[in-house]
C-alpha cells in the first residue's frame, strides 16, 4: 500500500490491523457490512473490492473479468488486473455486471411537498387548483414577480425518509435531478444522491434552474395567458441584466447614485446566465421546441429542452442549435377515458407512433439529451419504456449513456458520475444479466460507497393457470370504501395484461401472472403530485370472485373482494 491510500485510509477512519488492534480498547471499529441508513449516525465508508465481475464502464470500455475498488466513498480503481487492498471486504460477484448508477434526468424524487401541503394536494378536490389561484396575490404587471420563486432550491425541501427514494433506488437509480416544479420560474434544481441524509444527498446545488410556461393565475391575474407568460420572461431576464448592470456601476462609483434595489427573484437568473446553469424549458411539441430554442438565444440563458416527444422531426435543427434535451420516457398513450367512438387526430395518431423513435434519431444526429421518467410512475415502467425506445432503434449503448454519463454532463457532474472509472464517486448497479433485458434482476446498488443489497425477487409459480380469469372484474377496497374496475387478459402462460381503473384514475398492469388458483398483479399508479407508487395486487381465485390484499409501494395495505358479473366478457 503506498503512502497516499494509506493517508487516505487513515483519515477515513479505517486502519490497517495492527493499528487497529492498538486501538480496540479505545473504540470498536464500525462493522464492515453495516448497513448505511439516513437515521444512523456517520460510520467511516466501508472498503469493497467487487471481484470477478463483468465491468461496463460507460465509456465505451467492457472489462469482462475485472475488479472494481471502492474506498472512502469513491472508486478507487477498475480493471482487469488491479490490487486489491488488504483490509477490503471482498465481494465475489461472478454472473453479475456492473454498471454506473442510473441517473433520471428531471424528477421529485425525494422532495418534500411545496407549500406545506399533503402530496394528495387538497383532499382530492377537482376544484383544487382554481382555489389556490384564487387565493394568490394578485398581479397586475411583471414588477409583481408574478410566479416566480427562482430562489427557492430543491435542496432545502429533501426529504431523506422518502419512500419513493428507496423504490428508484431499488431499481438501480443513484442519482435524480430534483426541481420544484410550482410557477413560472419553479426555483432551482438539485443533482442529489439516492442516499444519506439531506445534506449527503447533495452532489451540487443549484444545477439547473426551471422554467415552465404555467400561468399566475388564470386571467385575473398578469401573466393570464401564454402570450403573457413568454413576455413576463423576456422581461424578467431584461431586469436581471439591467440591474446586474447597475450594481455594477454603482459598485463602481456609489456617490450620488441611489442605491440598488434588492430583489430577491433576479439574483438566481443572474447567477444561471454568468455561470451558464441549464435552464430547463417545456419543449415537447414542434411549436414549443422552436420557441424554446429562440427564447434561450434572445435571453442569454442555456435552454434544456424538455419533453421532446415531437423532436423526431426536428434532430438535426436541434443539434444545429447546439442545445441539450430531456426526453420523457413516459411516452403518449390514447386517453382510455376518451369516446371510443371518437376520431383520433392525426397529429395524435403521429406523436404517438413516432415519439418513440426521438431518442435514435437524437442519437443519428449527435445530439446531447438524457431520459427523464416523467409520470412512468417507476424504475421498471421506466425501463420498459427505455426498452420500447430500443425497439424503435435506439442502440443500447446509447440508452445506457442517456441514463448515466449524459445527464451528469448535462449538470456538469461528469468528474464525479456517469461512469465506472477511478476517483468517480462509487455509485453502482450490479446486475444479474444485461441491464435492458426484460427479466434482469438488480443484485446491489452502491451509492455513496454504501452497499445496498436487493433481496432476489421470488421466482414466478411456474404451475400453470387452474382458473380463467379473463374479462371485466369489479373490486371493492377496504370495505368497500373504494371501487375499482379490472380489465384483464391472460396469456396461455398465465401473463396477465390490462389496466386497473379506480378513483386515483386508470393503473396500467405493468407485472402480472395466474398460478394454479393464485394470482399477483403490478401496476403504476399515481397517488398525488410527484407520489407516484407501484400497487401490488394478491389473492385467489374462485370461479367468479376474487380476494386478497393490495399494497400500496409498501406504505398501506387493503384487502379487497371482486366479481366478475354474469361470467365476465370472455
């Protein structure tokens, strides 16, 4: 061991053994497999050495038997022949590959609710949103800073003990960009770690600030329509540099000059344009692409397009304008809701049928974008959907970069994330087969240096199907305080397909199988503004009716009872 990792150890706390024992009756060293949890207080990194392992780096480099060092919190060396030093924990990890974490490109994972309000948001009350804007201030010109809270940083509004936190990271996700999303300007984004306590989950703040084109408050109020809220941004950017301009002559030569005023909303559009922050702007369609492009040149910020299901047609416009984009992987579906009779529109019937097909040609025309999971709700919606996109010619070393080394580019984190490489921060996925196939398997995350291993998810019941349970099923929750309609079909193999609608909306079956008289059903739903949840439905089966339990991400849990009237359409 040189001199340096020895120095490095020793300030991380951990020490060689004879050092170690001189030292025993003073303190008991923290065990090497503790597991970090945000309630525990700081224990020293533990040290690793991943051995035997298929190695995709993300740079294009696959080690194919190879070892990964992970010391203090960072990696500390790759490759196929490397030391491993004496006082690692050495995890065998042959069958298994590894991965740089995933990185989700915009989201709220982890943040606590704005305002103080419950994430349901107003006891479910349709009428909710025009409450609120009722009791808004209201603003008469852009001096009222209608809208905007640019000094608002996510950072500030984390919450370790999130449940969503452990589901993402569950699924192999170890780092998010976390925005507010409330307002014209909704504040300053966050790249965070999947792990830690508020302030270790922080891997750089600001990173990002967010623009949306939402009102303030419908017309009663100024900016009452999108013509308005355009405008009100140019001008905000207009009075950030005209006071940037004055403060600095005033700076210059106070004497006889008033005073600059203090406002707090310009000074984070100031730093956003001088430091070059991405500033993430709502782009999905055609018309909003452009405008977006235009309004970063005519402002001076850095836009990041975001949505792009429409950017197909426009790659290589894109890429001429040299802007980076965040596509929501969360792809458009017909409105199940909608007439069955009624004619889908055309430009409807496109977007549905190209926007798949963004991230290849994205890819074709060398454009900068990432994924984002947008509503798909989970890590395993979103990788079906990262999966669809392969599908419709995205390579897979293309998606792996759009969810890794590309949004830690994009933030400006690419010395510290996105790759498999020495001195990057030891965030991993260990998988059990190829990160995009369908029936891989997570087998431990490492974030931070802190090893969280997932439990082997149990086999599916490979007795075939003893019951029939095609067709329309009534449910009713916790006796009966809720209803819910079930539209399922089965394969021959006991696959269950088809869309649970109830009053949080229609639940797409993401997961779903029938085993002799036994069944289990997944799906995404959404349980209030950025809570999205997976809902795990057990139970048997008996001709007609059903019964067992749904859990709701592990948080709640109902029984319920179901019917299929008159035998059910077969």
């Amino acid at each position: 061991m040189n001199r340096t990792a020895l120095a490095r150890r020793l300030a991380g706390g951990v020490v060689p053994g004879l050092l170690l024992a001189s030292l025993s009756g003073l303190a008991a060293p923290a065990p090497a497999d503790a597991q970090y949890m945000p309630s525990q207080a700081p224990v020293p990194p533990p040290f690793f050495a991943l051995q035997n392992a298929r190695i995709v780096t993300g740079t294009g480099a696959v080690i194919e038997n190879g070892t990964v060092v992970i010391a203090n919190g960072l990696i500390e060396a790759v490759g196929a022949d490397v030391e491993v030093p004496g006082d690692a924990w050495l995890i065998d990890v042959s069958g298994l590959t590894v991965y740089p974490g995933l990185f989700d490109g915009l989201s709220r994972i982890g943040l606590a609710s704005q305002g103080g309000n419950p994430a349901g948001g107003a006891g479910g009350n349709p009428f909710a949103v025009f409450v609120e804007q009722a009791n808004q201030p209201r603003t008469v010109g852009p001096e009222d800073r209608p809208a905007t809270n640019s000094w608002v940083n996510a950072a500030d509004m984390l919450d370790p003990d999130s449940d969503d936190i452990e589901t993402w990271r569950s699924g192999g996700f170890t780092n998010a960009l976390v925005a507010p999303d409330d307002g014209i300007v909704t504040g300053q984004g966050v790249v965070v770690n999947l792990a830690g306590d508020e302030q270790e989950m922080v891997v750089k703040a600001p990173a990002a600030l967010r623009v949306t084109m939402s009102g303030a408050g419908g017309f009663r109020s100024f900016p009452g329509s999108l013509m308005g809220v355009i405008a009100y941004i140019r001008q905000l950017y207009l009075d950030a540099d005209h006071s940037q301009q004055y403060e600095a002559r005033y700076t210059a030569n106070p004497s006889g000059q008033p005073r600059p005023t203090y406002d707090r909303a310009l000074g984070p559009i100031q730093d956003a344009i001088t430091a070059g922050w991405p500033t993430v702007m709502p782009a999905n369609e055609v018309r909003q692409i452009r405008r977006a492009i235009k309004l970063g040149r005519d402002t001076g910020s850095r836009p990041v397009l975001q949505g792009a299901h429409e950017a197909y047609g426009l790659a290589d416009e894109i890429a001429s304008a040299g802007v980076q984009v965040l596509v929501n992987a969360d792809w458009p579906e017909r409105n199940r809701d909608a007439d069955p009779e009624a004619e889908e529109s055309l430009a409807s019937l496109k977007r549905r049928a190209y926007a798949p097909t963004t991230p290849a040609r994205l890819e074709e025309a060398g454009v900068e974008w990432a994924f984002y999971s947008g509503s798909a709700g989970s890590p395993r919606a979103m990788m079906e959907k990262v999966r669809t996109a392969i599908e419709n010619g995205l390579s897979e070393e293309a998606a792996l970069e759009a969810l890794t080394a590309a949004p830690a580019r994009i933030y400006g984190v690419d010395a510290m994330l996105g790759s498999v490489e020495a001195g990057k921060i030891a965030n991993l996925v260990v998988t059990d087969g190829p990160l995009f196939d369908e029936d891989t398997d997570i087998r431990m995350v490492f974030v931070d240096g802190h090893r969280f291993e997932e439990e082997a998810p149990e086999p599916r019941p490979t007795e075939p199907p003893a019951v029939d349970m095609n067709g329309t099923w009534l449910l009713s929750l916790n006796n009966d305080s809720q209803e819910a309609t079930a539209e399922l079909e089965v394969s021959e193999d006991g696959t269950i397909s088809g869309i649970i609608q109830g009053e949080r909306g229609e639940q797409q079956i993401t997961d779903g199988w029938v085993s002799g008289n036994e069944f289990s059903i997944t799906v995404s739903a959404t349980m209030g503004p950025g809570m999205d949840v997976e809902i795990v439905y057990t139970g048997t089966v008996e001709g007609d009716s059903i019964e067992g339990n749904a859990s709701f991400g592990g948080m709640r849990n109902m029984d319920f009872t179901g019917t299929r009237p008159g035998g059910g359409v077969r």
